[in-house]
C-alpha cells in the first residue's frame, strides 16, 4: 500500500486544513515505519530552513510529529514491533 493510501486511513484521519502539511514528499513511496520517519525528519528539515518564517516552520514541525507519531503506529502492524520501535529511537536519539 502506498504511503498517502496508508495515511488516508488513519482514525481520526488528519484534519481537513492540516492535510497539505501531511502529503508526503516521496511520492508513491510504500507505507512503512521506515518511510513515515523518512518524512518526519524531512519536515524537521523543513521547519528548520524555514527559520525566518515561524508560522510555516511550525507547521512543519507539527507534520514531523505527525509523521513520527504515525511511523510508531505502522510499527505496531509489523511482525516485530519492539525491534521496529527500537529502529526509530536509534535513528531519532542515536
């Protein structure tokens, strides 16, 4: 499944005026942990060039919280959820 066919699933799905900041930037990349960090550290990136513009770059930072949030949630639909979930943390707090 592909990563925005993945995200459009989500209950409660993302709201209405936020969904631009939650398209990902890979496109037609598959929907995993892997992927969904992939774009939560693009958005962090995003927010920090941003730097001059606080409102966009806040936004950013709220889209890689998202992210993260849902590449915990994918990590919780794979055989090996702990393991998973350890991956983050290490690639988030090395």
């Amino acid at each position: 499944m592909r990563l925005e066919e993945w995200l459009e699933l989500r209950t409660p799905p993302v709201p209405e005026p936020f969904r631009e900041w939650m398209i990902p930037e890979v496109p037609d990349v598959d929907a995993s942990a892997g992927a969904l960090a992939g774009e939560a550290f693009s958005a962090l990136s995003r927010a920090l060039e941003g730097a001059g513009r606080p409102r966009r770059g806040a936004f950013d930072l709220l889209a890689a919280d998202g992210f993260l949030t849902y590449a915990c949630e994918a990590a919780l639909e794979t055989d090996d959820p702990a393991g998973v979930l350890d991956e983050l943390i290490e690639r988030f707090a090395p």
